[in-house]
C-alpha cells in the first residue's frame, strides 16, 4: 500500500467513525435495575424501569410523577413482559415472580416505575439462584440490566443500592448468583467492568481523549506572519522526533484529566455538587470543539492544561451522571464509586494504548498534517452538531438520514 492510499484509508475510517457515532447519547445509562430483598424463607424482587424506555418499547407515555394504577391494562401488559423476560430457579425448582405493587422513583432527567413481585417457591432459601434476565436488552441498542442484592439476612447486607451482582446483556442472559458468597467483593468487580464499558461506549469522552492526544506527538513551529486561516495566524508543525518525549507528553496529558474528572465525579457522587445535565453534556460537547480548534490554531501558548483541566471537571460530571443512577446511596456508596472510577481509567487506559502508537506512526507520514486538520475540523463539525443537539434540544435527524440512505 502506497503512503497516499494508507492516508486515505486512515482518513475515510476516521470520517466513517466519526459519522456512526452523530447520535452518541448524553450519558444516558441504557440500564434498568433489579433488587433482591433476602430474608428466611422469604424473598422479594423490584424491577425499576425508566419511563422513557417503556415508552421506547411499549410506546406507553406516563407522565412525569404519575404512578398507574397497579389494574391498568399496560402495567399488567408490563409485567407480563417482564415475568416473561426475568426468571429464577434452583435446586428447590422454578421460583415464579407474583406481582404485588407498583411505586415510583422521581429523579431530575427521568421517572423511574418500580414493580414489586414476590419471589415464589422461597421457604427454604437456595445458596445459588440460576437468574435469566433479558429486560429490554434486545430492545434497546447497548442496554443493561444490573441486579443488586439491596438485603441479605444470611450475609448481613442491609442496604445495598450500589454495588450490582451481576450484569445482564446480550451475550450473558444465564448467569449464577450466589445468595451466600456476599455482594461486595463480586459488585466492585462488576462496577469496574461498569466503568470500563461506559467509557467505550462514551463517545465524546473518546473523541476529546483523542484530540488533546495529537499535539503529544508533534511540535510547533513559531508563527509565520504571513500565514493566517480563516484571518487568524496559524502554526505549522512537524512530528516529535522522540518517542519517550512525546509519551511523557501523554502521560502528563493524561495525569491532568485523570485528576481532573476523578475529582469531579467522586463530588458529584457523594451529592457534594450538582450541576444541570443539559449544561454538563452541553460543555463535553463545546469541549471536543475546543480541543480540536486548538489542535490547528493552538491559541494558548503551551497551556493546553488549562483546557485538559477544565473541562476534564466536566467530564467527570458526566461520568457521575452515569453512576448517579447505578449507585442511589446505600452501605456500599464508596466502593461503587472506586470501583466504577478505575473501570473508566481502565478503559481510558485501554484507548491510550490503541490510539498513541496510532497516532505516533501516523506522524512519520509527510502529509500528517492534512490528516490534523482534516480531523480536527471534522470534530469541530460533530462537536457543534452535539452542542445543538444538547444544549437546544434540536433533533437534527442527520443520523436517521445517513441510516435510511444506507450510508451507515
């Protein structure tokens, strides 16, 4: 392969990608809950659904704060589906789920439906439940369902609402839990995995991961007067010759953002500050825009920490969104929250290690250049259609177009 057909493949994956990810959501957390309440010789389950996914899949709209009665045809329909799609067994046989009462949980962005059943065929406590849970995991694209046990009289669990047992998806709908082992070990493994998979799946925290990681491996050239774009000077630049300088550059890079969004997503966990969701999603958006402008027209004058460090604060909001509705307080808040935390930097880790040594051959190639710039404005055109999106609440409907044009 020539080097200009290896800059054109580069380039036409890079625009593909960066293409199927237009309609990243916001944070949200494709996941519904499951709580386990074990006593002796007795035991009670409440699945939690947000209402906007039910309305997603059974096109039933519940108004915000309202609780349906527990007679109406869609909740019976509701739970049908879901006795259907969440079922126990053991040694002592099949435990059918018998429902008993429907609650609600309100919360800022979205109301949660909690539907209470029974656990039948409970008089002698199994040690290990054989659990199949496929709740809106085929319905909706990258969903969970997380089952927590909140109360375990055998272990002494009291109040577990953040660390999940196990994790449900589509690859995994039979899994074992172990009513005797204890919930905590197992949940702060599972909320690493948690935290690995929400950073893979959080676009815009890997497009602005990506954008401060090209200036780590080339350096710029002092101003040419008499060069400008779009009437504002401009710096050329050339490949950082040494490799170990340029991943010092990275790991100060990163140094800077890991602290940064840890700091923030462990104040907005412990509710120490909260800020509206439409504004952090809005900046994580403005932020990807900045990062890639400064990629070309690099304003700050080797300060770009203060751009790694602001709105990596941000970031960290965002992440806490996300752990916000995974960990609603409880005995085990702390664990949930270290756990989740190195889950990110794990798989913030796992993307540094794929995209650096990328990105460091890539500027070896003379025309890397033309890559840095064709890139960075591609990000700046995505990061102004997310900041439309999110700050305005303006469908666009540019991905449905590319889908239905068989683009994508």
């Amino acid at each position: 392969m020539t080097t200009t057909n290896f800059i054109k493949t580069c380039f036409l994956f890079l625009v593909f990608f960066t293409l199927s990810v237009l309609r990243v959501e916001a944070h949200r957390p494709n996941q519904n809950y499951i709580y386990l309440s074990i006593y002796e010789g007795q035991m009670d389950c409440r699945v939690e659904l947000k209402k906007s996914d039910i309305k997603e899949v059974f096109n039933y709209d519940f108004a915000h704060g309202a609780i349906p009665d527990k007679n109406d045809p869609k909740v019976q329909a509701i739970t049908k589906y879901l006795t259907d799609h969440l079922q126990f067994n053991s040694v002592n046989g099949d435990h059918a789920l018998t429902f008993t009462e429907i609650g609600l949980l309100e919360l800022k962005d979205d109301d949660f439906l909690l539907f209470n059943f029974k656990v039948e065929n409970m008089d002698t406590v199994p040690s290990e439940l054989e659990v199949y849970n496929q709740i809106f995991v085929e319905e909706l694209s990258s969903h969970e369902s997380l089952l927590h046990i909140e109360r375990n009289w055998k272990t002494g669990v009291l109040a577990n609402e953040s660390l999940p047992s196990l994790i449900f998806g589509t690859s995994n709908p039979n899994q074992t839990l172990d009513i005797e082992e204890g919930s905590v070990l197992t949940g702060f493994l599972a909320m690493v995995k948690s935290g690995v998979y929400h950073i893979w799946i959080g676009l815009d925290h890997i497009l602005f991961l990506i954008a401060l990681l090209i200036p780590s491996v080339i350096v710029y050239r002092p101003k040419d007067p008499k060069r400008r774009w779009l009437g504002i000077k401009y710096t050329d630049f050339e490949p950082e010759k040494s490799f170990k300088i340029a991943l010092i550059s990275v790991v100060k890079i990163i140094t800077i953002f890991t602290l940064a969004h840890s700091v923030t997503l462990s104040l907005a966990a412990l509710e120490l500050v909260n800020l509206p969701s439409r504004l952090v999603e809005s900046i994580i958006a403005i932020s990807i825009g900045m990062a890639a402008f400064h990629n070309i027209v690099p304003f700050l004058n080797k300060k770009e920490w203060l751009i790694i460090l602001i709105f990596g604060l941000f970031h960290g909001f965002g992440f806490a969104s996300v752990l916000a509705e995974q960990s609603r307080g409880g005995e085990y808040l702390v664990y949930s929250l270290v756990g989740f935390n190195i889950g990110v930097e794990l798989g913030q880790l796992a993307i540094i290690l794929i995209a650096f040594p990328i990105l460091f051959l890539l500027s070896r190639v003379k025309l890397y250049y033309i890559i840095v710039v064709g890139f960075s404005l591609l990000l700046i055109a995505i990061s102004t259609y997310w900041i439309i999106e999110r700050a305005f609440g303006y469908d666009m409907k540019i991905h449905t177009w590319l889908l239905e044009k068989g683009i994508l």
